[in-house]
C-alpha cells in the first residue's frame, strides 16, 4: 500500500506530441496522496538528479538516507507535481524523513497558495 511520503520509483511517459518542460523517464518521486482513496491514481512529485533544478521556485533539495532510498543529492520539483496511473509505479524505495515531508507541504501550500 503506498502512503503519504513513500519515496516511489516511477516511469514517467514521454508527452504525446515530443517533449516538452515535463520530468520523463524512470526516476523516483514522492507520493503525496495514500492508496485509502482508493483511486487507480497517485499524485506525485518526482525528483531530479540534477541540482541545477534548485534554480526553479518550488524546489529543494534532498539529501540521500538509508531511509529514503535515494542514491544522489536530489532535488524534489515540486512544481512537477501531477496525477500518475499507479500501474507506472516501479516500486517503492523508501520514506521520506519528516522534516523532509514538512517541508514539501509547506511548499505546496506556497505554490498553490492555500
């Protein structure tokens, strides 16, 4: 059961049309919607292994723990942010560390200005 923080790895298809400013390929993410809704769908937020994505609002940045799962410094695009078919879930690596989830709220709450 996927929850609320679960670091995921993901396949994100390529846009029909070519690409375009969207995050592509297989890569992890973090869920920000458990599975008790019940929904074929998952909302995410992926991550990307290049910090120049720190340059962007709604960005930080996140280090690798035995927790999360995560290989390199990565920084989470919250910008990115999107509804996903739970069949492009890979697996699950991880859990992202509390301070790490709260701060990954707050930004969403800043960029949707709730």
């Amino acid at each position: 059961m996927i929850k609320k923080g679960d670091v995921l790895f993901i396949d994100l298809p390529a846009p029909i049309g070519g690409p375009g400013r969207e995050q592509i390929g297989r890569r992890p993410a973090v869920a920000i919607q458990d599975e008790s809704a019940q929904l074929p769908t998952i909302v995410i937020v992926p991550f990307t292994s290049q910090l120049g994505g720190l340059r962007f609002p709604f960005t930080f940045r996140v280090e690798p723990t035995s927790a999360n799962g995560l290989t390199y410094p990565s920084v989470l695009l919250v910008f990115q942010l999107q509804v996903l078919d739970k069949r492009r879930v890979v697996n699950s690596i991880g859990q992202l560390e509390a301070g790490d989830l709260s701060q990954l709220d707050a930004e969403i709450r800043r960029m949707l200005k709730l």
